[in-house]
C-alpha cells in the first residue's frame, strides 16, 4: 500500500456487523496495508499467532484479569462476523503484522466502575440510533440492514472504490455527530483515543501511512483529528495500572446477544451468523433452515411452506421499501406460513437460530491456570463436554464412571464454578441417583481462574476451600452445610477440620432454631456418606448429641410468646427435626422415642402457639403414635369457643396445611372435618375477617380434587355421608380394609421404594 497523503486507512465499523466484516475484508483487498492496528488491549498481541491454529473456533474472546484478583476481568468477543476477526486473519495469511491498539487492559481493569461517566446524570448517546432516527427510522437494527448488510458493498463485498467510499461516507457521518454530541457521554473513550493515536504514531514510524485500522465507527473522527502528542501524553499520565494476564475462551452466541465487550449487545447474533455465510439466496437458506428446526420438533412444514414464507417475505420487504427481507420480514412470514400466527414455536426459532447456542473453541496451547488444565482432562475422561444450552444429566452412582461425575459436579459447585446445577429426578428418588442440569456459560473460564488460588487441580482447590470455608464460617448452620457438601464432593481430607468446627460451634450454639436448623442437613449428610461409602462416625456423634439438645430445649423455646413468623418459622424446624429423626433413628431407636415424648408435649401444652400444636399433633398421627380419638379430643379443645379464632385458625393450619397431605386426612376423617366445620360455624363475624387469610392459605394448597371433595362433603354436612352408614363406604372404597388385597401389594411398594 503505497503512502496516502490523507493518512493511514481507518476502517470505521459495527462490532459483530456481517456487512462490516465483508467490507472490511474488500477494502484491505483492495488497499493491501503493509500492516493492520485492530481496537483491543495490547496485552493480547502475543495471543494473536493462535487464532490461526486450527483449534481456535470462533466464538471466542480474549479474557483480561487483574493477577491478583481474577474475578476483575474483562472479555473481548469475536465471532466470524467480527470485522476485527476478518481483519486479524487477513492480516495472517497477507503474512502482514497485526495489532491491537486500544488503551491497555493494565489501565482499564485498575480503573473504578464507573469511572467512564463525565457526569453522574450524563446521557450516553447511541450512534447508530441518531442516524437511524436521522434518516426517519425508529429501529436502529433495520436502518443497519437497509444501508450496510442489503445494499452494494455491505452485501457482497463491493469493488475496492465502492467499499472504501462507503466507509468514507460513515466517517463523516460519525464527524457530524462527534460535533453535535462531542463525547457523547462516554468520558473514557476520550483517554482510549489518546492512546489509540499514540500506537498510530508508533506504526507511522514504522510503516509510514502504509497501514489500516479496524476500529469502532465511533472512533475514526477522533483519531483523525489533530492532536499534539503532549495532548495525549496529558490525558493518559497518573492512569492507575495493575498487572493482568490474558487468554483465549470459548464465548457463545447466547452471550453475545448481551451488552458487554465493544459495545455488543447485539440482538440475533444466529441471524447475522447466517448473513456472513450464506454468499448468495440468504433469505431462501435462512427460511429451509427454519423449516428443518420445525420438522425436528415434529411440525408439519412443507418445501411448499418454504416457497410461500419466501414470497411473503419479500413481499412485505417491497410494500415498505426494502432492499431485501430482514429478519422482520421472515420472522413474520414464519408466523404466518410455518406456525399458524402463533407465537410459540417462534419463540423456539428465536432462541434456536435467531440467538443460538453455538459455543467456540479455543486451542490447547492457549495459556490457561492450572486447574483449567485439570478440569479439561476430568471433562474428557468422563466425557463430559462444556455445552452452551441446556443439558439434562442423569447419574447412577453405583456405576463408577457417574459417581466421578458427580464428585466433580459437586467439587465445582463448592468453588463456586456453578457448570451444573441438582435438578429433581423425573424418575427413581433413591439416593443413588442424582439428576443435574448442565449449562457451561463463558463467564465461568473466570470462575476457574479466581477458584486457582485454592490448588492446581479440582481436587486439591476444593479442599483447601472447605477447609478455609470451615475455619472462617460464623454460623453453625454454615459449617453444618459445609459438611453435606464435603460428603457429596468426596472431600474426605477436609471432614477433620469441618468436623472440628462443627462440633466447636455446636457446643457453642444456644439458640435453639440454629440447631434445629442445622440437624436435618447432618442427617442428609450421614445419609450420603452411606451411599458413597464414606465414613461419616465422627459426623454421627455430632449429629446425635445435637438431636438430644434439641429435644430438651425445644418445649421451652415454643412459649406463647413467639409471634406469628417466628411461630411459622420454629414450625418449620419441627418438621426438618422430625425428618432428621426418621433418618438417625436407624442407629438410635431411643432417639425416636424421645422425639415422640417432645411431640406429645408440644401437642398438650396450651402454652405453645396453635401452629406448632396442631402440627405436632399431626406428626404424632402420621406416624400412629397418636391414637384417633386422641387426635380428636386435642383437636376439639383446640377449636373449642375458650380458644381464639386466631390461635385455632393456626392449630388447622399446622394440622392441616400446606402440601402434607391434610386435605386427604379430613375427605377420609369425618369426624375432624366435622370439628372443623362445626368451629367455623361459630366464629365470630369480625373475626372470621381476621382468620379468612390464613385459613385460605390453609385450604387453597389443597389439591382441585380434594377441594372439590371437602366441598362436597361439607355440601351434605359432615356425617351424612354414605361412609356414616354402617357397613357401607364412599364411591371407590371398600366398608373397611381387606387384609388380602393389602398384603398383595406390599411387595410391588418396596420395589418402587427401593428403586
């Protein structure tokens, strides 16, 4: 490129434009720069030789950290339709030098958030919305589509004179703008300029006018512009620095869909992926590929539908003056033709091609910490690949291979590497399985990055995190979910030092919804070490001295003085203890009868709020150590006219409510719905006001069927039913039970329970 005296070649772009990056690609074809300046952190200069390995798979994104604290980073994506992509492998196969120019990440990543405003109530301004509003648009995407992506040189490259006026005609149009709004509100970018101007003069000593720049369209006024270099070295002296390290990661199409990064944001990153690389018919091969997507789910789409969608999008392009269908278009044409006018399935194409999931790839020799390194060897010897959608994964860990899956899931979530996430089993509930949802997002190459301080490999890092996690928590129950994690992640080295703590702190602990709170998580724990076969004694002694306090210091704590919340929360302990108990009572059958003696107790005592009798009394029931018309008898006093409507609307709601099974209890116990109706009969009329809430509460968890039978029952009135005659029973029931028939299904339970 011989020298211009208008200076070097600025190419002015649209981060993530398929038009720009086509253009770009023509004009540095027609031009042939002796070298390309691309806007980016000079610190990935010596990353830029990998984007021409063969393992480097766009998209992807240079990450920038602070050593010292990974977790302050900053991500530079680029897809195929980057401009600055096209320009970096033009440059390498030209054989010609590349690099960036934009103020370092030293500088950026050192910089307080929000250091880019010029004022607090500063209005930034959106360039490409005051040209579309400018040429009488009120979508700043279409105006795009309609002035670069459709027409001449943004949509098919142009000859070199077309191509390079174009970006020409953009340049000026961005100079307007930089004089009606001059930064626009985005203070920083006057430093980034400084700096920018400053590498420029650098490659004009080196290759005189001879280079180009790729750079935001935003720019190209500003590093026109004449400036003295004392200027620029004023705007960028005592700009705070920290040290940073720099590598390639896998981005997606998802996340580009989000601001960050040059300003993207964009909003159909599969859309535009699609302009890149369809050379010809775009609208035709965009519509078969929506096509496809819909037969895979089962649709009925026709070629016929294809040709119709076609003719309607471009249709409707000519009625409102368009070059070419855009994605308005065929969108709308996909409603109308492939989905009927409705909205659903093209809410699927929006997610599936409109946005995407497609996940880049980056080369083995990208510089990464450590326990990436170990994190990708686990991944590939369990087969398990980083996916950017969403992925169902089912465990059975009595085979090897998923029990490894597991341990690793489990040790990436106590580092804070959030790649899956424990789902509900659709299928068995056994504790041998487990169900995880998997979704890998760029942002956790970070978390990998911050979780190194803690070791080398995933195994040592979550160790030394527990450990750190346990001497530093302030709370038992802290400790005591520590431990559960522990036992699921197999860290069998970090159970001594999380023991100690637990056992400190618990000796410690007086308050007794702490314990309460923290007893069912040691219980699920001595659970999961049975099936993994870890040995969880010590965790046991703890968790049975803990139960013992609890059982002696429970009855005084649920006094008549709690309020209503702390009434609901202490009776949300009993019901996590009373689990506890089912499970520790294994090894300590005593410890059940205990628990039942502190039942009876909480259910006797008028002292203690109605919410956490009545679910006393219930729990006794459920598990037949409360005989029927001993469950009547505390239920008549609790609803007799002594009581306050208030405090027996709470005995119905701890008996009765929510998901326990209570509405089933009274359709098939007359008798206490009968008490129930009764005591609602004769409650007062300003106070039924009061109780309706809670009583709704109460009665709307109920099944639609159950409160379709409560109603029915209560229609006829309580006892007059035909299960009140002698020897005859509800539709569908038997007069009483048939011993044979139970027994024929005992075995057919314990099947389904076991599985």
């Amino acid at each position: 490129m011989s020298p211009s005296p208008r200076g070097p070649l600025l190419l002015g772009v649209r981060h993530h434009g398929p038009g720009s990056a086509r253009a770009v690609r023509a004009a540095l074809d027609a031009a042939r720069p002796e070298a390309v300046l691309i806007e980016g952190p000079p610190e990935g200069d010596a990353l830029l030789a990998l984007a021409a390995d063969p393992g480097m798979r766009p998209p992807v994104a240079l990450l920038a950290h602070a050593a010292d604290d990974p977790g302050r980073a900053a991500f530079w994506p680029l897809a195929d339709f980057s401009p600055e992509w096209v320009a970096i492998r033009w440059a390498q196969q030209a054989g010609v030098p590349v690099r960036f120019m934009d103020l370092p990440a030293a500088h950026s990543l050192a910089a307080e958030p929000g250091a880019d405003h010029a004022e607090p109530d500063a209005v930034r301004v959106d360039p490409l919305a005051v040209l579309a509003e400018t040429a009488g648009y009120d979508d700043p995407e279409r105006w795009w589509e309609d002035v670069v992506e459709h027409r001449g040189a943004g949509a098919a490259g142009g000859a070199g004179e077309e191509v390079l006026g174009a970006f020409e005609a953009l340049g000026e149009a961005m100079g307007a703008l930089r004089e009606a709004y001059g930064d626009g509100g985005h203070h920083r970018d006057l430093v980034r300029e400084a700096y920018m101007r400053q590498r420029m003069r650098a490659a004009r000593r080196e290759f005189g006018d001879g280079y180009a720049v790729v750079c935001g369209a935003w720019h190209v006024p500003a590093l026109r512009a004449k400036t003295t270099v004392a200027a620029d070295k004023a705007l960028l002296s005592g700009l705070p620095k920290v040290k940073v390290e720099t590598t390639w990661v896998p981005w997606t199409h998802r996340r580009l869909a989000r601001a960050g990064g040059y300003g993207a944001g964009i909003t159909s990153p599969g859309w535009y992926a699609h302009l890149f690389e369809a050379r010809d018919r775009p609208v035709e091969r965009w519509l078969t590929k929506v096509a496809g997507l819909l037969r895979a789910e089962d649709r009925q789409v026709s070629p016929a539908h294809v040709i119709e969608a076609v003719r309607l999008a471009e249709t409707l392009a000519a009625m409102r003056g368009r070059p070419l269908p855009g994605l308005t278009e065929t969108l709308e044409a996909v409603r109308a033709v492939m989905c009927d006018g409705s909205d659903i399935p093209l809410a699927l194409i929006e997610d599936r091609l409109v946005v995407g999931d497609v996940l880049g790839e980056v080369p083995e020799a990208a510089p990464v910490v450590p326990l990436q390194r170990d994190l990708t060897r686990q991944q590939r010897s369990l087969r398990l690949k980083a996916e950017a959608q969403d992925r169902e994964l089912e465990l059975d860990l009595r085979k090897d291979t998923d029990a490894a899956k597991s341990l690793l899931l489990h040790r990436l979530r106590l580092l804070g590497i959030g790649w899956g996430t424990p789902a509900a089993s659709r299928g068995s509930t056994g504790t041998f399985r487990e169900t995880w949802r998997l979704r890998w997002e760029p942002e956790l190459s970070v978390r990998v990055a911050e979780a190194g301080i803690w070791g080398t490999t995933v195994l040592a890092a979550a160790t030394a995190k527990a450990e750190a996690d346990a001497a530093g928590a302030g709370e038992l129950g802290e400790v005591t979910a520590l431990a559960e994690q522990c036992l699921l992640a197999g860290l069998s080295e970090a159970l001594p030092a999380v023991l100690r703590a637990l056992a400190d702190r618990a000796a410690l602990d007086t308050d007794v919804a702490r314990l309460a709170k923290a007893l069912p998580a040691l219980a699920r724990s001595l659970r999961y070490g049975d099936v993994r076969g870890t040995d969880a004694t010590a965790l046991g002694t703890v968790a049975a001295g803990l139960a013992e306090r609890i059982c002696v210091a429970l009855p005084p704590a649920c006094t008549a003085g709690l309020d209503a919340d702390a009434a609901a929360e202490l009776r949300g302990h009993v019901d996590g203890v009373h689990g506890a108990v089912a499970l520790l009572a294994d090894t300590d059958e005593g410890l059940r009868e205990r628990w039942s003696a502190v039942l009876r107790t909480l259910a006797g005592r008028d002292t203690v709020p109605g919410v956490i009798r009545g679910r006393a009394a219930r729990l006794l029931l459920d598990d037949g150590r409360l005989p029927a018309e001993e469950t009547a008898r505390l239920m008549g006093l609790a609803l007799s006219p002594a009581a306050s409507p208030a405090d027996a609307a709470g005995w119905i709601e701890g008996f009765a409510g929510g998901s326990s099974g209570g509405g089933t209890l009274l359709v098939h116990d007359e008798r206490l719905l009968g008490l129930i109706d009764a005591w609602l009969v004769g409650v007062p009329e300003r106070a039924f006001t009061d109780v309706l809430p809670l009583l709704r509460r109460t009665f709307g968890a109920y099944e639609p069927g159950v409160r379709r039978s409560l109603g029915e029952l209560v229609r006829r009135g309580p006892g007059r039913s035909a299960a009140a005659v002698p020897g005859s029973a509800p539709e569908g029931f038997g007069p009483e039970l048939d011993p044979v028939r139970a027994d024929a299904v005992v075995g057919l339970v314990r099947m389904l329970l076991a599985g």
